[in-house]
C-alpha cells in the first residue's frame, strides 16, 4: 500500500475532529504559527495543547503508517547514506529498512508533501512512511552521520592544495583567513564531529608517514588516520593564527586558547602544542560553555555522600580537597559546589590554570607562571581581598599548601584538588609536601577521591557471563551470592555509542571525613595508624565499593568496576600496617 497521502490532510483538523484540541486552541496556534513561521505540529506541542507522543499516535493510526522509536532501532548504515545529510535535517527524515525494493523512511512529519515528493525524487525508490519523535530524529542524525568520511577528502583537497612544493608559510597564513580555504573547513569539519561524538579532547599527532586524528570520547581514545602528513603543518599553523601563538616558534611547547561556534553551541578550546620528532603535536580540550555548569545534583553522587559533602561546604572554615587522577571530574565537582555557594552576600575568590568555566559574581584568577603568577602568589594576594572562600585550582607545591592550610585556620574555607589515588593518601600527602602535621590536622574538614566510570549503553545492553577470574575476584567485594547469580551487563556495541558498548559517564566517590582518631594520627604522622582509623570509620566506603554498587544496579560493566577498584582491591587485600604514605596504584584512563 502506498501511503502518499491522496490529498493534503490538516493535522489541525484532524486533532479537532478526535477531540484532541478545541477550535479555540486551533485558532490561538495558527496565529502563534504565524508570528514563529514554525510547523503547526510543532507550535501545538510548545503551546502544550497536546503531547507530543499523542499526536504521532493519532498521526500512525490515521495515515496506517508505524510508529517508531528510534533509540532502539538497529540502523543499517549504508541505507542511512542513502539520503544525504543536508536532505535528511532539512526533511527531518531518516531511511531505516528496505523490503521489496520500497524504502521505510522515518520522518518527524509524515504530512509534508513536499518533503515526500522530494525524498522519492532523491532516493528514485518507492517510499513507505513511518513516524519518528523529532528530537529523537536530530540526536539520531548526529550519531549517524559522522564526518569521518568528509574529514578524510577535505585532508586529501588541502594535500593537493600544498603541492609537492615546501608551501609558503605566509600565503597559508594569509590563505587560512578564508573561510573557504581547505585548512578551514577541515578544522570546522573536525570541531563538528567533535562536538557530535559528545569529545572531550582532540589529538593532532604527526607521525613518519601519516597524521593521526584521536578523539577522546568518554575517557577512551577514538582514533583516524589521514595518510596526508603534510596537512599537519597547516592545521597547526592554523590553529595557532586562531590562539594567537607564535607561529614562527616549533621548537618550544605553546599554550593558548580560543572561542569556536559550532552547531549553535559555544565552545571553548584550549590548545596546547608540543615539539615531537615529525612536526608538532597539538592537543585541543573542548570546553562547552552553552551548556551551563552542573549543580551538585548533577555530578551524580550518591544521595548519602551528597548530604555529607554540602554539610562539609557550608562549614565556616577549614580545608576540603576533592582528589583523583587527570579527568576524573574534580573540577565540575568543584564547580558544582562554587555554584551552590555562590551568593551575594559571599565573596569568592578562584586561583585556576587554567579558568574553564566564567561564573559571575565569582572573582576567577588565571594562572600565568611565565610572568611569575604562580598558585602560592594568587592565593598570598587573595588573602588581602577580604575572601569568604578561596579555590585554589591545584595544591602543587609546598608554599601552596602552607598558605592554604593557614588560610583555612584563620576563618576562610579553602577547596581545593590534589593528584592522588585515594583518600587515605591524600591527607599524607600533604604531609610529605612540607607541610606542618598540627597544621594539617587543625585545617583538614575531609577528602573526596572520585573516578569517573563509563555507562553501559541503553540501546545494545544485554546480560553478561562473568569468567571464573572475575568470580574469584568478586569475592573480595563480600557481595551477597544472590547479587552474583543475578548477574552483571555489558554492551553489545551499536551505532549509538560508536560500538564501544558504552555511553556517557558517571561518577565513583569515596569520602574521608577526619575524626579525632584521625586527627591525632595525623598530628603523629603516624601513616599505619591512620589508614586503619580512617578505615574504621563508619562512613568510609573504598571507590570500588561504590563502582560495585553501580555494576549491581546494571548501569557500568564489571571491566569498569575492575579498572577503578584496582586501588581499592588492593587495599583490601593488603595489611593497613603494610601500606605507606602515598602507595597506591591509579588506574584511570
């Protein structure tokens, strides 16, 4: 049966004929409609006259045409090519399945003839019609259509571009500014894919016969390969003209950064260049500044830890340090408190290298070490500034920390981070820098150590079999045998999460409040005493206890688990008398 419609039906009529909307309701939209241009459909669903799942409900039944949900729907990605990216977001169509020889396209309005004429002219096969939700429609679009392919023509254009000749560095440079040059849309091409694989950083590396293009997507490396090496020298040169670098400079590591719009979305990028053996090697971390900074709800910490640590912020003074490996989140956690805390009657000061996020009424301060404006000199001048709260973005040498510590013993709270493994360590830590143990016990409130763990993925999860290692290594968590038979996930891989099986992140925390145990052992320097203190105490939970109560929930896979608690494993399994001040092994990625 073809479902072209025979004539044009009015979804508004439609809905007022089964009773979904009044006259009245038709008539404000239609005006409404008229001021935004938008689609009726679409303006009925903003006005909420109707929900959106209805009206694609009433629209199957009365077209006899499926409705679909997209976010489990198994693409065929050569049918998906079929129609090209530009007709399928101007069309809001999809192609999801050929049978006979006709064509099931989905599309968010089954009722724009236009649309359905133009996408049987273009794909010169009979369709079939299909309904999708819109907003499921765009996510999916951005997921399939990944600009792998463009990426590696646009490099084959700019390598034919340069020629066999050594290229002239200032005709590129004057070149690049055009917003048609090669360099440029290869750059644009790649922030897009960026932005669409949901990267946290890009990776430029030369290499002897090709240059690799890596993209970290929750914590894991993706990588492409482009066999033109010579583009290299324009990408780089290109992006440092954009962070106002000196371009003429190979020989020494640059720091920069600058602002990008893509796809609607403002994106900050820092940009950093190292001199490797073949060129240079640029790494690129995206900042996304549209997307507004997370409260602490949003971090994902688990309700108890969440109470504790808002008790541990509202105090008057001391020191609190959120601790773990680079990118592990400890700076959205830090900002997710700031923004709780951020009122107008409290003054807070930030020392960062660099300031990722601009929040206003707060004081930020970037480090500049070239100029001497290291860590220890914001926080000195800071004092003078009549703070409330100070954060200072890394305690990285001992003139840091003694500044911190007294600071949070003379009346202003002091958060901060520390690269350390755990949070029995990091108390010790600050011991082993320098600084004074009566000092570290009169200021030190408590330790948050977190990690960040990968999502299994919603659309290809299925039950997982767990080896007979993993069982012998399950039984150091003293989990309950019925948790073990009902057994963990672990995703398949789907176009979804670029089949890595895993999407999104979430976070693990262990928290270390000091108590008087604690405390004394800390004014001892007492290492063993502490740790088995620390271990006593009723609310101390290791980080992979907390991954477990994840992999248990069904939300992370046992690999995740075992990746995290590889520190915590071994503190279970070794003597608290065996373990030294700063001794355990960080896994994260």
């Amino acid at each position: 049966m073809t479902t072209e419609p025979k004539k044009k039906i009015r979804i508004g009529d439609l809905l007022v004929q089964n009773d979904v909307i009044t006259e009245q309701q038709l008539m404000t939209a239609l005006r409404e409609q008229k001021n935004t241009g938008r689609k009726l459909g679409r303006t009925l669903i903003d006005l909420g006259y109707v929900d959106e799942d209805n009206l694609l409900n009433i629209l199957s039944r009365q077209l006899e045409v499926p409705f679909v949900q997209l976010r489990h729907y198994q693409f065929n990605n050569e049918l998906v090519k079929k129609l090209p990216e530009a007709l399928a977001r101007r069309f809001r169509a999809i192609v999801l399945a050929e049978q006979g020889g006709e064509l099931l396209v989905g599309m968010a309005d089954p009722l724009d003839i236009f649309a359905y004429d133009e996408l049987v002219r273009v794909l010169k096969q009979p369709i079939k019609q299909a309904v999708v939700r819109e907003s499921e429609l765009l996510n999916t679009l951005d997921l399939v259509y990944r600009r792998t392919d463009e990426i590696a023509s646009l490099a084959e254009e700019l390598e034919d571009e340069l020629g066999d000749d050594a290229f002239d560095l200032a005709d590129l440079s004057a070149e690049s500014e055009s917003a048609d040059a090669p360099v440029v849309k290869l750059l644009q091409t790649l922030f897009e894919d960026a932005v669409q694989a949901r990267s946290s950083d890009i990776h430029i590396e030369p290499d002897e016969s090709v240059v690799r293009i890596r993209q970290r997507v929750d914590g894991v490396l993706q990588e492409q390969v482009m066999k033109e090496k010579r583009v290299n020298a324009a990408l780089v040169l290109r992006l440092k003209l954009m962070a106002g670098l000196n371009i003429s400079e190979k020989r020494l590591p640059q720091d920069g950064r600058f602002n990008v719009r893509v796809k609607g979305r403002s994106i900050d990028v820092r940009v950093s260049t190292m001199p490797v053996q073949y060129g240079e090697s640029v790494v690129m971390r995206l900042l996304d500044q549209s997307q507004g900074m997370l409260d602490l709800q949003g971090t994902g910490m688990p309700p108890h830890l969440l109470e504790r640590f808002r008790k541990l912020i509202k105090k008057p003074h001391g020191m609190i340090l959120v601790t773990g490996p680079t990118g592990s989140g400890k700076t959205t956690t830090l900002y997710g408190a700031l923004t709780e805390l951020n009122k107008p009657e409290v003054k807070i000061i930030t020392a960062e290298d660099p300031v990722e996020y601009r929040l206003p009424r707060i004081t930020q301060v970037q480090v500049n070490p070239k100029i001497g404006l290291e860590f220890a000199n914001v926080l000195r001048a800071s004092l003078r500034q009549d703070p409330d709260i100070i954060l200072v973005g890394e305690m990285r040498d001992h003139e840091t920390v003694e500044i911190g510590l007294r600071a949070a013993m003379t009346g202003h709270l002091v958060l901060s981070t520390l690269h350390t493994n755990d949070s029995i360590s990091s108390a010790m830590r600050l011991i082993d820098m320098g600084a004074e143990p009566f000092l570290v016990a009169s200021s030190l409130l408590g330790v948050v150590a977190q990690r960040l763990v990968r999502r299994v993925c919603d659309n290809c999860k299925e039950p997982y079999q767990s080896t007979e290692q993993e069982l012998i290594w399950l039984q150091s968590f003293d989990l309950d045998p019925l948790d073990i038979e009902a057994g963990f996930i672990h995703g398949k891989g789907c176009y979804q999460c670029s089949n890595t099986g895993y999407k999104g992140r979430l976070g693990v925390y262990e928290m270390l409040e000091m108590d008087e145990d604690m405390l004394d052992a800390l004014r001892r320097k007492d290492v063993s005493d502490f740790t088995r203190a620390a271990r006593r105490s009723p609310i101390y939970r290791p980080l992979g206890q907390c991954a477990m109560d994840y992999a248990l929930q069904g939300v992370t896979s046992l690999q995740e688990v075992a990746r995290v608690a590889a520190t915590s494993e071994a503190d279970m399994s070794v003597d608290a008398d065996d373990l030294g001040g700063d001794t355990a092994i960080g896994v994260d990625s």
